[in-house]
C-alpha cells in the first residue's frame, strides 16, 4: 500500500523517537548511571557484555542524525531526555553539560524545521534512585517532579510538546 501526505490531515506529523539511553552514549556529557548501566555491567546480563557507553554515538552525531531524519521527509521527532544525564545522582545538583546537550539538540531540530516532542522518562532511572527502590519508593514522585521542573524550565518554551512517561504500564510492571 502506498501513503501520500495528500491522504492525511493538515497539520499531521510525520515523525520517528529515539530513546536517550539506546542512543545517546552515557560516556558523554557527565552522564550518571541509570538502572540500564547497573543491568549491563552485571556478568552474564548481556551477550558480549554490550552497553549503552557510546551506543549510536548521537551525543556526538545528532546533527548528522537530524540530517537522515529531514531527508527521510519526516517533520516530528520524539527524543527524550536521560535523568541521569540533568541529574546525576537523581536530585539534588543538575549537570549544566547534560542540559546544554539537549539544547543542542532542539536547537539542531528546529533549524531543520523539525518540531521537537520529548519524552521525559523512558526507563533510564538513575541508579542512585534505583538503589533507593525506584519506582517503589513513595518520594519518587517528588523527585521526578523536581526533574521535570529542570527540564521544562530550561526546554520547554522550545519543544511542540511533551510525554511524561514511555509506556506508563511497562514502567509499574517492571517495578
């Protein structure tokens, strides 16, 4: 079957999503461990012992990725934004480096006239909050509040819109 941008209503976005952890690189930028970094490290977890330390490398690459993503005549992209690369240890201090690599990364979007959508959480907990029980633990609300104030104050004027959680039931499930 063959799809035209005729057959859809104006204003649909065509787009793809990334998750920050499965593409990103957490060696990059003062990024803290997530509970994925802490599964990776432990023997026999992952064939080959493979881990997200450089990934597809888009800390590095997203200009050349945006570029892929135009060409492909896409006008939407749904990124989001690794905690553990705003937050390191979950809460408390913000990693300036971590947030200035998502301004890059908008900014890279808009100047190809690709709208930004973001994701908020898409299973990259810190590990220090991991350690703390997670999703389990009852102040994770405030704490990822308190993220979300970061995030949306330093990004939000700039993004088309926001998630704030990739696949909600998966996240209770896995918990």
């Amino acid at each position: 079957m063959q799809f035209r941008r005729s057959q859809f209503p104006a204003g649909f976005n065509f787009g793809t999503a990334t998750s920050s952890y499965q593409i990103e690189g957490t060696s990059f930028g003062k990024c803290g461990s997530s509970h994925w970094d802490t599964f990776a490290a432990t023997p026999g977890n992952v064939v080959r012992g493979e881990n997200g330390d450089i990934a597809c490398d888009h800390y590095h690459r997203y200009a050349e990725d945006f570029d892929l993503v135009k060409n492909a005549g896409l006008d939407a992209y749904r990124f989001s934004v690794s905690w553990s690369r705003v937050m390191p240890d979950g809460t408390g201090a913000v990693n300036d480096e971590g947030l200035d690599f998502y301004d890059r990364l908008v900014d890279a979007m808009l100047e190809r006239n690709i709208k930004p959508f973001s994701t908020l959480y898409h299973w990259d907990l810190p590990s220090p909050l991991a350690d703390l029980g997670g999703w389990r633990n009852r102040e994770i609300g405030n704490w990822f509040a308190d993220y979300t104030e970061v995030v949306m104050k330093r990004l939000g004027d700039r993004i088309h819109a926001a998630a704030t959680f990739n696949e909600p039931w998966c996240i209770a499930w896995l918990s």
